[in-house]
C-alpha cells in the first residue's frame, strides 16, 4: 500500500459558532473531533491532526485517541488555513506519495469515502469527492509533488484555487452529502441533527 497519510484539519477558531467549539459537538457520543480522527484511523494510513497551540485549545487536545494519531501545533492558527497546511505537511513522513486532506467539520464523511478516494489515487493526480449535486468536495487527495505549492500558501487559502486551475483532477462521486456537507453554526448543526432523526436518513 502506498504512504498516504491522513491530514485533519482541526485548527479553526470555530468563530461562527457563537462561543461553542463546533469541533467538540457531540456526534454518536463522543466529540466530532475524536470521531472524525476514529474515522480516518479505518483506512490503514498514518493519521496527522492539526490543532492550536495546546493551551489554546486543551479540550481538542483531549478529544485525540492517545497514542494513534500524531498532533501538530500550529501555533499562528489565527493566520488561516494555510497555516494549518503547512505545519501538517512539514510533519509528514518525506517518503508519503501523497496526502489525504480532511476537514474536521464534515461529520457525514466515512471510512469507505476515506477508502474510496484512496482508491483513486495514482500517485500522481489529485482527488476529490464529488456530491450528488455535481459540486466537488472533500475529501481531497493530494500528490506529493503538490507539496511545495501548497507550503508556500499563506492567509485562509487551502488547496481550492490549485484544484480549480488543475485540468486533471479525478472525481470520486460519494453517496448523499457527505462530500459536501459542513457545519459551521448553531444552526447547521441544528438542521444536521434534525437530519439523523428523520425516517429517510434511517
């Protein structure tokens, strides 16, 4: 199996949540964080997790299964996404063929969406999740030859502009939302959970 790590974003200030960590939610009884990170730990890769500075977030830090995924700090989270790239990049092993890039507030993504996009990696082309909708998504799959582009990313950037300019990016279609859907605020969340009761989503 090639070395492609998995990349969780999880460094975000969770500033349109109105003082809750969106990141420490409650999914199926345990923080979104830690099953974000139990998800990816299905796949067989090494799982990364970018977070705040430890005394900024100490309940995130918390929320990481022990021993199973590597934290990174980012310590000027504050600047972005781009940060939060770069520093979990830096810590990635030099021979990964490439990255895995999730983000933590995407509670539909499974571990056959992970196994799906890996999958479809051939060491050489990004990757994305496709929503039913026909919109690309997460998770992304990036080629190491990628890396020294993204490293040089600042502000809130991710990888969406190098994706929009790439004429050879591989679309995974990914079942109901899970490509696409991320919450953000009190009431994301409030509609999401009034999703996991209705009698279509069972």
């Amino acid at each position: 199996m090639p070395l492609v790590p998995i990349l969780v974003l999880a460094a975000g200030a969770s500033s349109r949540m109105r003082g809750r960590d969106k990141l420490l939610e409650d999914v199926g009884g345990q923080p979104l964080l830690r099953d974000r990170l139990n998800t990816a730990l299905c796949c067989g890769q090494p799982v990364f997790v970018t977070l705040p500075a430890a005394e900024k977030a100490p309940d995130r830090w918390a929320a990481v299964p022990g021993g199973d995924v590597t934290p990174v700090a980012v310590e000027m989270a504050q600047d972005g996404m781009a940060a939060s790239l770069v520093a979990g990049l830096s810590a990635l092993p030099h021979t990964a063929q490439g990255v895995v890039i999730l983000l933590a507030d995407m509670p539909d993504i499974t571990a056959n969406d992970l196994r799906a996009v890996l999958a479809a990696f051939d060491g050489q082309t990004a990757v994305r999740g496709l929503g039913t909708s026909g919109k690309p998504g997460h998770p992304v799959v990036l080629p190491s030859h990628r890396f020294k582009a993204l490293m040089a990313l600042t502000g809130d950037q991710g990888a969406r502009g190098m994706l929009a300019a790439a004429d050879d990016v591989v679309m995974v279609p990914l079942p109901g939302n899970h490509a696409e859907t991320d919450l953000d605020t009190p009431e994301d969340w409030a509609r999401w959970r009034e999703r996991q009761h209705s009698p279509a989503h069972r």
